[in-house]
C-alpha cells in the first residue's frame, strides 16, 4: 500500500512501551510520550498531502483537551470504545462541540469476555418491537447519535445483517431506553495489558484513563 492510499492516521494510547516491555508493564516499561511532538509530525502528513485526516483514539477528556491546546489541525476522529452499556457520553459530547467525527469500536459489547447486549432485555425487547435483530438495534443505536460503528463479525450471514440499518429508524423513546442501560462500564479497559498493580506506571484502570470513569 502506497501511503497515498492512506485516508486517516490515529495514534491510540498516549504512552509507550520499552522495547521488549512486560505484560502488564512494569516499573520503567511505560516511556515518556511527546503527544505534541507526534501530533506535530502528524500534522505534517496532512500538510504534505500524504494523508487525508489525522485522529486520535482511546482519548480521554484530559488528553484531547490538551491536544486541543495545542494542535494546528484538530483531529478528524475519535475512535473510542462506545456501545449502550458504555455510552462515553461526555467524550461524545466534547468531540461533537470540536466538530470532531466519532467512531464507535465494539459497538456490540465486543466478544466473549465482554458486554453480552445482543442477550440484553432491553435490547431484546426493542429488537423484537421494531422487527430488527440485536445487533441491528446495537449498530444503528450509535448510527443515530451521529457516530460511525466499526461492528465486526467472521460471519457472512451477520455481516449482511449489520449493514442493513439505513432505511429504518429506532423511535425516540426506544432511543432513550437504550441509552438508560445502567451498569456502565468499559469492556475494554486496558487492564490486563497495561495495569501493574504493584510497580505502576498505571497501577489501576483508573490511572489509565485520568480517573475520569
Ligand atoms: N482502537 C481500539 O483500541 C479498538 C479496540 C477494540 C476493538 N476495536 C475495533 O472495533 C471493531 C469491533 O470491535 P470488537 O470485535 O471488539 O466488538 P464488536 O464488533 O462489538 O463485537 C464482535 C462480536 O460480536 C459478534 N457479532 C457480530 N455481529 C453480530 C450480530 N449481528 N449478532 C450477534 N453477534 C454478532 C461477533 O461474532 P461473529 O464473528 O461470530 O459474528 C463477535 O463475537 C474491530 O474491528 C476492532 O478492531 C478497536
């Protein structure tokens, strides 16, 4: 691939690891990260036409305010965990008042290990309603919060299935039952790759992502 097929760039966490660096990191693992002085060489990318648009991912408030301190170009996107049992509304939020294009991964609850909401009864139940399958309700849920969803399956049969949300809409209120799912929690929390519990950097979850859940 020619970088001019390139669309968007993204850099995911804002730390990285040493060289050969254990899983979860131990103390002197995680290295220091210049995010202005990656953001700057991303910059440089889109000003020299070799790529389109430049994004961050798995952000947190703290970080992309900060990047927005000092960023020239502001991201394109946010790619961020999001899904009914993890609505990340204040991230939407702040990306939507930066003009900042949202796109949701794991929008189903992700696999096994992660948030069943193809089995949630509310999901269940509005799927049935509107004549759709779970995961069509799940897909479209974040289509109309004006993200894009990056659903993925091994299953033609289900692939078919997660493209055909656009000539049908989820009524108001069966919107709002969907986003009142408690029990909100990342499935991805970076846990077991990145938390040491005893010799930090990120001795919890709540480290990695600036306290903010
Ligand atoms: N940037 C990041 O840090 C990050 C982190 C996580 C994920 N992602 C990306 O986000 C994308 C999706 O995330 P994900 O794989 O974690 O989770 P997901 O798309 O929420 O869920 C995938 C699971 O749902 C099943 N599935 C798919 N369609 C279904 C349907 N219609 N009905 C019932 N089950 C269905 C799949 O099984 P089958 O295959 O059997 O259909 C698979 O087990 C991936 O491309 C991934 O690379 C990005």
């Amino acid at each position: 691939m020619s970088t001019r097929e390139i669309k968007t760039c993204t850099f995911s966490y804002t730390f990285r690891l040493s060289e050969g660096a254990s899983k979860p990191p131990q103390a002197g693992d995680v290295l220091d990260f210049d995010m202005e002085g990656v953001w700057r060489e991303m910059e440089k990318l889109v000003k020299e036409n070799l790529v389109r648009d430049i994004g961050v991912c798995n952000f947190t408030i703290t970080k992309l305010n900060k990047l927005l301190g000092f960023a020239e170009l502001i991201p394109s996107v946010c790619q961020m965990e999001m899904h009914p049992g993890w609505r990340n509304d204040q991230m939407l939020e702040l990306c939507k008042k930066n003009g900042i294009h949202v796109t949701a991964y794991s929008p189903l609850g992700s696999q096994e290990g992660g948030k069943d909401l193809i089995h949630d009864q509310t999901v269940d139940r509005i799927a049935k309603k509107l004549n759709k399958t779970p995961g069509q309700v799940l897909v479209k849920w974040g289509l109309q919060r004006g993200t894009s969803v990056i659903p993925k399956s091994l299953n033609p049969d289900r692939i078919k299935e997660n493209i055909k949300v656009f000539d049908w809409v989820i009524p108001e209120q069966d919107l709002q039952a969907l986003s009142s799912i408690s029990d909100q929690k990342r499935v991805m929390d970076g846990e077991d790759i990145f938390v040491n519990k005893t010799q930090g950097p990120f001795r919890s979850v709540a480290d990695l992502w600036d306290h903010e859940d």
